[in-house]
C-alpha cells in the first residue's frame, strides 16, 4: 500500500511538478529519498508542525531537525541539501561568458538578492561590490541582527569598497517580518550611504530590501514579486499594500508627488 502511494504521488509530481501540491506532499515527498520503506507523512506533519511553514523546515538547523521523531542525519542532511542546492543554482545562473556573476538590470539584482538570503532565519545586511560592468566583485556580510532589526556602520561599506576597488555598490537587507518596504531607519540610512558614496566616486546603485517572495528595489522604488524566481511583475508600494489588505504603521510607504517614498530626501528614489 505504501509502495502504491509513492508512485502515486511520483508520477502526480511527474506530471504537474509541486503544482497543486500541499507543503507536507512535497516534503513527504522529498523524505521518500532517505526513508525507503517508511510511511514519511507522519514525519512531514511532525516538521511542519515544529517549525511551521516548509521553508522554516528548509532552514533549519541540521541539529534542530534531527530532535524531531523520525528524521535521521540522512534526512537532514537531504533537507539542507535542498536549500543550498538550490540557492547555488540560483546565484550562479547570472554568470556570463566569463564566469563572472553579472548584475544587468534592477531585476536581475533583485533576484540575486533573493536568492542571497534565501536560508537567512533572521536580519542580516550585505554588500555587493560591482565593477564597471555591474560584475559582481565581492559580497559580504556586513551585520546580523535580530528577528526585527539589524545595524551596521556605513564605514564598513566604505572600507570593503575601496579595498575591492568597487565602482557601484548593492546594499542588501531583509525583513522577516515579510513587509518588503523601508522603515524610516531603511530610508535614511539609504541617504547617508549615498551622501558618504558619492564624492568617492562610488555609486550606490540600489538598496534591496528582501522579503518573502518579494523585494523593494531604490532604484525602482517598486516592489519586485518573483513567485517561482523566474517570472516577476512589480507593484508600487501602495498596490503591494493594497494587495496584501495589511496596514503598517510604522512603515514610510505613502508615495509623494515627485515619485519618492514619503521618508526619502528630495529626488534621491529612484537613485540616480
């Protein structure tokens, strides 16, 4: 019986991949490959149930998910295999000719960006260091924070910059709270990059704040959605909250006259 549902559920993903599929369908799943001769439902429910959505399980901590009945250091192993298979895939698909990773437009950083934090389970903040043909010349991290809020000093930015010889600069970060629009602190710290970057000759080319399936992009002062990472459509701030029906006080998402968010300094979004 077990055997038959298996090959059930393989020849449904073998058709229509994970559409229409349940979170505990795919990572029962995904357990057939290191469960053999086990019903792996139960363990599936179990970890969603532990850590509450498929992509916390993802994330996980290789520790964390072997406490959990069932699940093995081969299981493990495959689910963190997984994530990082697939962010390896994702960050290395904007690679050119040359084998350098390449930033052409706004989207293509906005999905690079996503794919970087992709396995992040609390704020961090990065820099992507570009050359003169927005090739990708570094990324670091510049901080972690908390569940809520992370802080770090612009003299990093200036430092890893000049050392790696950057002529444009992506600072990166995300919120897990899974609202991609700027704070206050967002706004102004996107500013003072930009006033301390420019008489050195060092372009801030965007501030991505990633979120869930979405990013804010500066530049754009639009929010990218990338459903699945390879199709995207984008939405002003007030469509995004429009959209979701949620509302965030705290959050400067009003859009002025001149086409900047109500927070940014005059003309500076998009970035120029």
């Amino acid at each position: 019986m077990a055997e038959g549902h298996r090959e059930r559920v393989l020849e449904r993903f073998g058709i229509s991949g994970f559409a229409g599929m349940s979170e505990a369908h795919i990572l029962e799943m995904l357990l057939f490959y290191s469960i053999p001769r086990r019903d792996t439902r139960p363990i599936a429910d179990e970890l969603l149930k532990r850590f509450g959505s498929l992509s916390n399980v993802l994330k996980a901590d290789q520790n964390a998910l072997q406490t959990v009945p069932g699940v093995g250091k081969h299981s493990a192993v495959l689910i963190k295999m997984t994530l990082e298979l697939t962010q390896y895939i994702l960050t290395n698909s904007f690679k050119n000719r040359s084998n350098k990773i390449q930033l052409a437009t706004a989207t293509d950083a906005c999905k690079y960006a996503l794919a970087l934090t992709m396995k992040d389970t609390c704020e961090h903040a990065r820099l992507i260091m570009l050359d003169s043909l927005s090739r990708v010349l570094n990324t670091v991290v510049l901080s972690s924070g908390s569940m809520n809020s992370v802080i770090f000093d612009l003299r990093a930015v200036v430092h890893n910059s000049m050392n790696n010889g950057a002529h444009g600069i992506i600072i990166v970060h995300n919120h897990p709270s899974g609202i991609p629009i700027p704070s206050g602190s967002d706004n102004a710290l996107t500013a003072e990059a930009k006033r301390i970057c420019e008489p050195l000759d060092i372009k801030l080319c965007d501030h991505l704040i990633v979120a869930d399936e979405a990013v804010y992009s500066s530049f754009l002062n639009r929010i990218v959605f990338m459903p699945n990472l390879t199709t995207s459509h984008t939405l002003t701030p007030d469509e995004y909250f429009e959209r979701a029906q949620v509302v965030v006080p705290n959050y400067a998402y009003k859009q002025n006259a001149d086409g900047s968010l109500n927070g940014y300094p005059s003309g500076l979004s998009p970035l120029s």
